[in-house]
C-alpha cells in the first residue's frame, strides 16, 4: 500500500548529517548507562539513535539563516499600516538544562515601502527558536532580525512561554508563563501603536 504521503503527491525527507548522528548515538548510549538504565534492553536499544536524531532535528535552527529567509519574499508595496501575526508556536530548548519552552510568539511590523511573505515570519522565529535558548535573547534576535532586513518603520516582538526547566525541577511552579517584549521604532515612541498592538494580541478576531 502506497503511503499517505505518496498519494498526496507529497514526501517530507528529514536529513541528517551521519558522523553527527553517530556520535551523539553513542554519547546518548553511555548517558542511559550513566543514569541506572541498560542500554542494551529491547526498549532502548534504538533509543540512542531516535534521541540523536531527535536533538538533530530540535537544534536545526543553527543551519538556517533567518536573514535570508526574509530576502527570499520581500515585495514592494505601498502599505504603511500594522502587519500583525500573532500565536506563533514557539518549541526551544533551555540552553541552561536543554528543556523545552513551549509558547507563542506575536509579532508586528510597520511596513516602510516593503512588506515580506507572511510565512517567513514564522519560519524566522523557528529559525531562532530551534536552538539552545532563553527567552530573552530569543525575543532580540527575532526583532534584529526583522528589523535589520526589512528596514520597516518598526517592529514589535511579545513571547509567552513556559519554561519546563522550572515545572520539572527547581520550584516546580508549572502553570508560570514568563512574558518577554522587544520594540523598535514606531511601537518604542508611540504609546498608541503600542497599545493598538498589545490590544490586537490579546483579542480573538475570529
């Protein structure tokens, strides 16, 4: 029987560097060693190699280049109002314990002559996102990032997560969320676009 995948006329193919995913195989082998499991029981004897794969997949964010991301579908357009998109999911790692954060991310630009293809802004988040984080700087670099290329009158950048390295371990506080924000121009000078924006990321439109 032909997969899903095949009949739809579509095939997602996840590479993976080899000498990479040996290695880490091996290092994950001796972590189950070292925490009391055997690692040569059926249950776990491919488990190595899913992990490697897995952190592989995770930590993709350091082979794209969210730059050229937005270069790849910025068009000239006569538009000078709030571009939001908004509720963005956001899947990182704690830099600090490797755990996820889990979130959205808002995000608003204004356009200064051009604008970019609205699925490139999610893309550059995933780009930053998958990698080892903390939320701080994350919010920057997204910002930077849109700022520095699109060159538009300014950008807004609002992050909720939670970070499972406080639910899981330390206080254990599991229901927190941690807000993190970031703006340039218009939204850093005017109170109105700021509000405007801060009210549109909290309103169900639909």
């Amino acid at each position: 029987m032909e997969d899903k995948d095949n009949i739809l006329g579509y095939r997602r193919i996840d590479e993976y560097n080899a000498d990479t995913i040996n290695e880490l195989a091996a290092h994950y082998k001796e972590i189950l060693r070292l925490i009391g499991e055997d690692p040569e029981r059926e249950g776990l004897l491919d488990s190595p190699m899913r992990i490697a794969k897995a952190m592989q997949f995770f930590t993709h964010g350091y082979d794209l280049e969210p730059e050229k991301i937005i270069q790849s579908a910025m068009f000239t357009e006569d538009y000078r109002q709030m571009v939001l998109v908004k509720d963005i999911e956001i899947y990182s790692l704690c830099e600090h314990h490797l755990v996820p954060i889990v979130g959205k991310a808002h995000i608003a630009y204004i356009p200064n002559g051009k604008i970019v293809g609205l699925s490139k802004i999610p893309r550059v988040v995933d780009a930053y996102a998958r990698r080892l984080q903390v939320q701080e700087r994350l919010t920057k670099q997204i910002k930077d990032c849109i700022q520095n290329t699109l060159n538009p009158f300014g950008v807004a950048v609002v992050i909720e997560a939670q970070h499972l390295c406080m639910s899981m371990r330390g206080v254990q506080k599991q229901n927190s969320v941690t807000t993190t924000s970031d703006f340039t121009g218009a939204f850093l000078t005017n109170q109105a676009t700021r509000e405007e924006f801060m009210h549109l990321i909290g309103v169900k439109l639909m």
